[in-house]
C-alpha cells in the first residue's frame, strides 16, 4: 500500500539530502609556462572566490635562478620599439623578483612601468604583498608564492578580473652577478629576453587554500608573441669607447710625444681619441635616460664624466693653440705647460671614472677585468719607454764631445809602426882576426 508524503515531510527530506551533498568548490588558477624546458618561467595567478577580498590575487612566479632577476607584468605592450630602450609596456603594473642580501632569500618588487625605461618601484599605503613560506630559491630557481593585497588598481591602470584575455608580459633579467638586496627600488640591468601572453582571470577564480596547484602546466592561458633575446649593446658601446679611450688611445698618444717625439702621430691619435669619447659620452647621456638610477644625471659617475670630457676639449685646444704659437716663435708657452698637466690629469681621472661607471651600472664585477687591463697596458707602455729611453741614452753618450775625442784616438793609426825594425846601415862587419896576432 502506497504511502502517504506530507508536504511537510517532502520539504524536510529534501533539506536533509541538501545538508548531506558535500559543498563543491573550484580549483581556480589560470597558469602560464614559457616552455616545456627546466629553464622555462611559470606564472600562476589565482583570484579568491571569496567576495571579502575583491581587490587581491594569489601569484605564483618561478624562474631559473641564473638570471639577476625575474618579472612578470598586468598590461598591453606599445607598439613604439625602441631598439635601444627597454621593452616595458606603458603604465603596466608588475612583480619582480631578484635575490636578497644575503643570497639565499627573495625579495619581491612591486613596480610600475612608464615607457620604454626601467620600472620604478611603486609605493602605496593600501598596497602590500605578502610572501608565503614557501617563497625563496628552491632547486636552483626563484619560487615567488603569495597575494597581492589591494593589487588590482594603482595610480595609473588597474586590471580587469573579469577578463579572459587579460594581457601581460614577462621578462628575464641577464645571466650576470645576482642583485643581492633587500631594496624594492633595487636598479635593474635590461632584460635578457621577453614575450607577451594572454590569460583567462574569470578561469582563476577559486579556493586560494588549494592553490597553486600541484601540475604547474599551461592552463587557461596563450602565448602572444614568440620569446624576443634581447641586449644592452649601447650600455657595452659606451664602456668600450670610454675605457678604450683612457686606457689606451689617450696614453698611446702621450707615448708618441714623450717617448718618441713625434708630434705628427701625437696629434692624429688625440684627436681621433677626442672623437671616440665625444661619441662615447653622447652614448652613456643617452642610455642615462632609461634607468632610475641615471635618469636625473646626478651621479659620481656622470657628473665627473660631464666634467672630464669638457676638460678633454679645453686640452685639444690648449694644445692646438700651443702648437700654432711654438712654430711661429720657437718659443715654450703657458699653454704648452698647461697641456702637459692637465692631459696626464685628465687621463687618470678618466681611468678612476671608469670604476664609478661600472658600479652605477650594477656592473661592479667587470673592475676587476677592467683593472687588470689597466695594468697590462700600463706596464707595456712603461715597460717599451723604459728600454727606448735607455737605449737612446747610451746613443746620446756616444755623441758627446769627450766621446768623440776618445772615439777619433781610439781609431787613428799606432805610431809603433813607423819606426824600421831593421837598421838602415846592414848587417854589422864580419870578424878579422888582430895584427901580429
């Protein structure tokens, strides 16, 4: 016999099968790996299905620890390449990452790009992150595991969580020395290679407490553009032209006039050494223009550069004017003095300056090739003056007046030579034997 249900009695059965059907929550993390390769650098982002938190996303960013730095970027690249400046997409905001000061943690920048120039490191009080205790350099790569509070909009831009094509951007910084600091605004070196991706964040929301996930495999996420390999030859150019310059063209020239006493080849590689560092010094003002720590032109560095190659164009033309003045009357000038001391001066400071440059550069570890350098071209060239001059002494000795004196009576004639070894008047008279003998 078919039993009767209440309306009652229906309701509650269907409140107690609804309590007993465990709540289901997504997995939500859209994630992007550059290639299938141990080298490649993977992003995870995650957005908390939890409506408290509408402004955070939990972020997952690993990298090969070879390089100085990492990052990757929320934006829409400019179409304006610039070949010499730095591939930043404008007003993007980004997260990078390089190593701490003691070498074995991470410290995690937020940055904000404007243009082709390094990010600069972006400051706002309601703004933080937060790194997990999993974040550090883990099996030789940089592992970045945390939430970004407050991240979806800063001064100039703001993502959009709803988008299934956000775009952004990644960059590696060079395979050189590691940063080493615990500095957010710590000064970065041009990225080693790039590339563009897009990625779903509506497929990224989700539970943060199971993320990131355990399979780090591209999901939800495509690749804009192909990896571009990039270089910062002007950085390089600028190094080469000046170094070179002080190092060598500069003291070759000074080893002409000093040492060989020809004015000709003095002046033709001067005065190709001024054109070298005025391209040189064009070089370096530009590149300044594309890092924090250059950009207002207010370094050691640059200003005793600026002062130096200011300096190297008075000398050329204290020399010339010297020059024109000592032909006409033979006679030594102020200027000529003047020209002596500041060139060796000049050709020091030079040298100092190129120190200065390497550390502004974040490029510290070249001082010791560069000094080596130094020293080699150094001991060459007084090494070659020191035999040139010796021996032309020893040539001058000869040439003096006492010299010649003993030089003509070293080679005249013997006067044993004239006297006759035999006697003129023969042999003596044969023995007669003695009268009455």
């Amino acid at each position: 016999m078919m039993q009767k249900w209440s309306l009652t009695t229906v309701l509650a059965v269907l409140a107690s099968s609804v309590l007993i059907v465990p709540r289901v929550v997504a997995l939500g993390a859209s994630t992007f790996v550059t290639s299938d390769s141990e080298n490649n650098l993977t992003f995870s982002i995650n957005l908390p299905a939890d409506s408290s938190y509408p402004n955070d996303f939990n972020f997952y960013l690993s990298a090969p620890h070879d390089n100085t730095w990492i990052g990757v970027g929320f934006g829409q690249a400019m179409k304006d390449v610039r070949p010499i400046a730095s591939y930043f997409p404008s007003n993007a905001f980004m997260l990078v990452a390089y190593s701490s000061k003691t070498g074995k943690g991470l410290t995690l920048s937020p940055r904000v790009g404007s243009g082709h120039v390094e990010p600069s490191h972006y400051k706002n009080k309601t703004m933080s992150i937060e790194l997990w205790k999993d974040s550090g350099i883990r099996n030789g790569r940089y592992v970045a595991i945390g939430v970004c509070h407050n991240c979806k909009d800063w001064h100039s831009g703001s993502i959009d969580f709803e988008s299934r094509t956000q775009p952004m951007f990644y960059a590696v910084g060079p395979d050189e020395l590691h940063l080493n600091s615990d500095a957010e605004d710590a000064g970065l070196r041009r990225h080693d290679y790039w590339g563009h991706f897009n990625i779903d964040l509506q497929a990224a929301r989700g539970d943060p407490a199971l993320f990131p996930p355990k399979d780090l495999l591209r999901t939800n996420a495509t690749a804009r553009s192909d990896e571009h390999n990039d270089h910062e030859y002007t950085s390089s150019l600028h190094a080469v032209a000046m170094a070179g310059t002080f190092v060598l063209i500069f003291p070759v020239g000074i080893f002409y006039k000093k040492v060989l006493g020809s004015v000709r080849w003095h002046w033709i590689t001067q005065a190709f050494g001024l054109i070298v560092v005025l391209v040189g010094a064009g070089l370096g003002l530009g590149i300044s223009r594309y890092y924090n720590r250059s950009k207002h032109y207010n370094s050691a560095h640059q200003l005793v550069g600026i002062v130096v190659v200011l300096l190297v164009l008075l000398q050329a033309s204290l020399g010339s004017v010297h020059h024109r003045i000592f032909k006409a009357t033979q006679q030594p000038t102020i200027m000529g003095v003047i020209h002596r001391f500041l060139g060796l001066v000049l050709v020091c400071v030079g040298i100092i300056n190129g120190v200065l440059g390497f550390n502004l550069a974040s490029a510290s570890h070249h001082n010791t090739g560069y000094a080596t350098v130094v020293l080699i071209v150094a001991v060459i060239l007084f090494g070659l003056a020191f035999f040139i001059m010796r021996r032309r002494r020893r040539q001058e000795a000869f040439n003096t007046p006492a010299a010649r004196n003993f030089q003509s009576a070293y080679n005249a004639p013997s006067h044993g030579t004239d006297i006759p070894l035999q006697p003129s008047y023969g042999p003596p008279p044969a023995y007669q034997r003695p009268i009455g003998a």
